[in-house]
C-alpha cells in the first residue's frame, strides 16, 4: 500500500439516483478499492435512491457526523456523482456542515438541471404520479426508506435547479471541483443509446444524461474522456462495467483526483 491518495481527510463517496450503496455490489465499482491501495480512507453516503434532495441530505449529514466521530476527523472530503452533488450542497448550506467539510468534488452532476427533464412538464400530472408510485414501490423494495420519484426527479428540472443555486451557494471555506464526460455517440454505451439521443436532441453533447454546462461548479476540470470514438457515459464515469477502455482507466481518474485533493492540503 502507498500513502499517493491518503488525504488529511477522510473521503466520502456519495452516489446518484437509481442505485443505492451496497456492500457486495459497489455503486462505484473497482473505484474504492483502487483509492484504499493507495492509502485512501473511505466512507459513503448511503442515502436513498430515490429519496428528494432534502430528505438524502440529512441522511448524508448523520453519516458524515458519525464518520467524523468514528475517525476523530475535524472535516471530510466529499466525492459526489450526478444527483449526489446537489444533495452534499444541501447539506453544506442548510444543515449548517460548512464546518465539517474541506472539499467537494462533483462528477456528471445536474447542477443547472435539464432541459430535458423539463420537458416532462408537459405530462399528465397523473400519468407522472401513476408511474411514480410504481417506481417509488421498487425502491422501497429494494431499501429505500422514503422514496418519492414524482418530486425527486422534478427537482433535476433547470428552473428548479436555477432557484436552487441562488439559495443553496459556495461557501468561501470549501473547495468545490467538478468534472464532466461525454459520449461520442449513442451507441458507444448500450445503456444509454435512448437518453443520450434525446438529451442531444434537445440539449447538445452529453455523458447520457448530463451535459458538460449542466455539471459546471465551482472550478470546472474539465471533461474526463479516452482516446477512442467511444467516449465515457454517465455510468462509465462510475466503473459501472468494470473494466478498461482504451486510453484510460477509470480508476487512474480518481486516484489522480484524490491525490490532487492531498497535495493541496485537503
């Protein structure tokens, strides 16, 4: 084990919407334990799949308190993918955790919304709700404590997002970071061949779901990609697969990250 990414502190890994943080199917794939063999200590988030952004964020808040008294840290640092980033800025500004965090990185979040998203607006509010309480009955099945898909993925919508920015803000005390991806084409991720049409359709170049603009905070590192046509997807970004693609090694990202994080003092 080396001491590369064993940052002054502890590093929490927060996840997106659909999936929740399991102990025998990791969320961020071959990721953590990459950061561990270079000395990283690592936590998550462990809130809802579906839960609204202020409901994850005080699950977020109890789990960075307890890892602050588990560990004896003063701060953690906090690694926040897609729908993640806007529940750990919620939690930094409305649950008064300023104090407790030294860093937050965001990769592929929403933090301008999606226009695309807003085009569910025009749905029949109960043909949303209708489909909502299916979506909201899975994830209680598999975890989910408080799951509301109606409102959680309304809240991805740019003018929710837009009023969110103005009350939920950076704080002079806390470095914010973030990254972005693209696909090159629909097709260079199967999963993601429908969204990522619609989403350049109606938005431009995008990772499947996010475009670069939309994931644009505090300062901005640029898009993460390979040397292929292919390009890295919403999923690709968090080692979904597991496994390479030519010109990068998804795990060598966010080592890079981590290690930046610890020779800037965080």
């Amino acid at each position: 084990m080396s001491d590369r990414c064993k940052t002054k502190y502890p590093i929490v890994l927060i996840h997106g919407t659909g999936f929740r943080d399991y102990r025998y199917f990791n969320y961020w794939g071959r990721i953590p334990k990459a950061l561990k063999a270079e000395g990283a200590d690592i936590y998550y988030g462990y809130q809802d799949c579906w839960g609204t952004i202020e409901y994850n964020a005080g699950i977020i808040k109890n789990n960075v308190l307890d890892i602050i008294l588990k560990t004896g840290s003063e701060k953690v640092n906090l690694i926040a993918h897609s729908k993640g980033g806007l529940e750990a800025r919620y939690m930094i500004c409305e649950f008064g955790m300023e104090q407790y965090i030294s860093s937050l990185t965001t990769i592929s979040t929403p933090h301008h919304g999606s226009k695309t998203i807003d085009k569910f607006y025009y749905y029949p509010t109960f043909l949303y709700k209708f489909i909502a309480y299916f979506v909201d009955l899975y994830f209680k099945i598999l975890g989910d404590k408080r799951p509301d898909f109606y409102t959680a993925s309304r809240q991805l919508s740019t003018c929710f997002c837009e009023k969110f920015n103005k009350k939920i803000t950076t704080s002079e005390h806390i470095y914010y970071q973030s990254y972005a991806s693209i696909m090159k084409n629909s097709f260079s991720d199967i999963f993601m061949v429908i969204p990522h049409f619609v989403v350049k359709l109606i938005e431009g170049d995008n990772d499947g779901l996010v475009t670069p603009n939309s994931a644009k905070w505090g300062k901005f590192k640029g898009l993460i990609s390979g040397k292929t046509k292919r390009g890295i997807s919403h999923a690709d970004i968090v080692d979904f697969r597991r496994t390479n693609y030519s010109g990068i090694d998804i795990r060598d990202v966010y080592i890079d990250i981590v290690e930046d994080l610890k020779n800037n003092g965080f």
